[in-house]
C-alpha cells in the first residue's frame, strides 16, 4: 500500500496548492432515456386493482385524477445504465380563464408531480435515487437552461452520490412512441409485454460536492510541478474529493481501509485539456474518509506547458484544475 505509506506527508503541500484550490460547483447536463413507460390512472376500485394482464387502453387522466407511471432507464449521456422511473401525479390542469373542468389559477399547469428515478450501472450496481417534484406544463422558471422550455421541476435531492444535489428538470415524450396510459387494473407485471412508450429526460444536476482535483503525483508520489512535470505516457495519480461511495461498502465519515483496496462505486471520468482519458481506477485513499486516487495516463502528443485536468463522478463534472506537462522522455 504504498498510496497509504507516502500520503501523510503529502497533505500539508497538497492544501498549499492555490492552484488546486476548491471552486463553487457548476450545473451537469445528463440525458436520461426511459422506455416502457406507462402510465397507470386510478380509475376503478381497489379490488381490480393489477388483475388484468392483457394489455388495457384509455384516455388521458381528467382533472383531480391521480396516476402512478413506470419506466425503465436504459441510459445516461449515452452510456448504458440501468434502473426505473417511478412517477406519481395528480391532475390538475389549470387556466388562466374560467374554462369548466379545468382549474382556475394565474399560471396555467397541467399538474403536481413527483419523480424518483432509480439508477443502476449496467452491471446492477446501484448508484443512487434522485428525487423531482414540481408542476407540469406552463413556463418554466426565470433562469431555467434555454433546453427546458416548460414546467418548474426542482430536484429536490438524491442519495449516494446524489446525496445533496439539486437543479431543474424536463421530460420530453417521444413524439414517435408515445407514452401508453392504460388503467390501474392492468397488470404491472406485464408492462414489458405489453410495451410503454419513450422518454426522453433533461437534468440540470449541480452536485452538493463536486469531484475535485486537489492534487496531482507520479507514482513515487512526488508532487507534478513545473519542474517535474507529466509526461506522455506516465501514469499519473489524481488526489480527489466528492467521489461518493466504495465498494466494499465504508460507512460514511469512517476511513478507508488500510489493508484493502475499495472501488468507487460510481463511475469516474476523466478529460486532459478538455479530451476524455479513460481511468485506469479510482480508488479510496487509505486512512482517509473522503479522498481517492484516480489513475490515469498522460496520453501522447499532450504538448507541454500548463494544462487542465477534470473530474466527474456520475456525470457529473467538477471544476478543471492545473496541471503540468513536459515533452516526451523519448
């Protein structure tokens, strides 16, 4: 375990590094994909409730009329993940003018919303549940992202890696594959049988503690500086914060283990001024309850001079920290 050996002396220049210093955490873009998404109204009595298997058709939900949607996510920014969509709403489509049947407000609506999107790796790891509320249709809110045209959902939080995040959010139906309602007595067992439509999710995610570079080593743990620079081809040690959860599994606030090496559970990326590198692992740094090693190679043709590395974490990016390169030791 020379990570631990070395580490202890290490720290106090490490937070000397004003280059490396902390920034404020900037909004992620993910891009959500949901298929066999159903939309389950409460339209009958509880004693039919899921009996039926065959595959059911109504109209939309009225006014005061509350459902229960479903939906596998299938990927993130075009990574394959997987996990479900579980979406609960009342009805209340609202109007500016006195319209009967619909509801009389200032702002026109079609609903309240709740949202808890379950995400897995694609290999069944759980990352995490973030956790959306808010009103469906009309405008969105004064500093929304251009890409979210209506609606004023707030992310509300998250756990694991989610823990603490917040933002704004936007689905958008596929106009090709629409989303299926269908009644409370169908079945759920059977929504892959009996198919869904698509989703297509917009997230503005800005992370409680976003991953952070707070200092850079060669692998005899000397400090890159600008006398001793990265060079193409070396393996480099990124020293980093806001990783998230290890498996094995660590309590939180307790320190990594000395005597066994612990893998971050989300998954880690990595960009060398501004072009992904991947990571050869990223791993908590023992003794430590929230500092990891990242690995990475310089890759060639990385000129030389002051450049940039930057740290996500569940696509969620951290602020780009310096760094220095030299040339080629061939």
């Amino acid at each position: 375990m020379k990570l631990l050996k070395r580490s202890a002396g290490l720290v106090a220049i490490m937070l000397m590094s004003s280059s490396l210093a902390a920034q404020s955490p900037a909004p992620s873009l993910l891009r959500i994909d949901v298929t066999n998404h159903t939309i389950y109204v409460y339209d009958t009595d509880q004693s039919r409730w899921a009996t039926t298997p065959s595959k059911l058709t109504r109209g939309q939900p009225k006014v005061f009329e509350s459902w229960l949607a479903i939906g596998d996510i299938v990927s993130i920014n075009g990574s394959p993940v997987k996990g479900t969509v579980f979406e609960h709403s009342l009805t209340v489509t609202s109007s500016l003018n006195l319209t009967p049947g619909q509801a009389i407000a200032d702002v026109a609506r079609g609903g309240l919303y709740e949202w808890n999107l379950d995400v897995l790796q694609a290999d069944g790891t759980p990352l995490g549940l973030i956790r959306i509320s808010g009103l469906s249709g009309g405008p969105p809110p004064p500093d929304a992202p251009k890409t979210v045209p209506r609606a004023n959902y707030i992310v509300t939080g998250g756990t694991s890696v989610f823990t603490g995040a917040h933002g704004y959010y936007f689905a958008a139906i596929d106009p090709v594959n629409n989303v299926r309602v269908t009644s409370i007595a169908e079945d759920p067992a059977y929504r892959r049988v009996n198919g869904g439509g698509t989703l297509h999710l917009t997230l503005y995610l800005v992370p409680a503690t976003p991953a952070q570079v707070v200092a850079l080593y060669h692998t005899d743990f000397s400090l890159v500086t600008r006398s001793n620079p990265a060079r193409p081809g070396q393996t480099i040690i990124a020293r980093a914060t806001g990783l998230g959860p290890v498996r094995p599994a660590v309590d939180p606030g307790q320190p990594f283990p000395k005597d066994q090496e612990v893998i971050v559970s989300s998954p880690v990326t990595l960009m060398v001024n501004d072009q992904p590198v991947d990571t050869l692992k990223a791993v908590g740094w023992p003794g430590t309850a929230d500092n990891y090693g990242v690995y990475f190679p310089v890759p060639g043709g990385t000129p030389a001079g002051a450049g940039t590395v930057r740290l996500g974490v569940a696509w969620m990016w951290g602020p780009a920290s310096e760094i220095r390169f030299g040339t080629d030791p061939r």
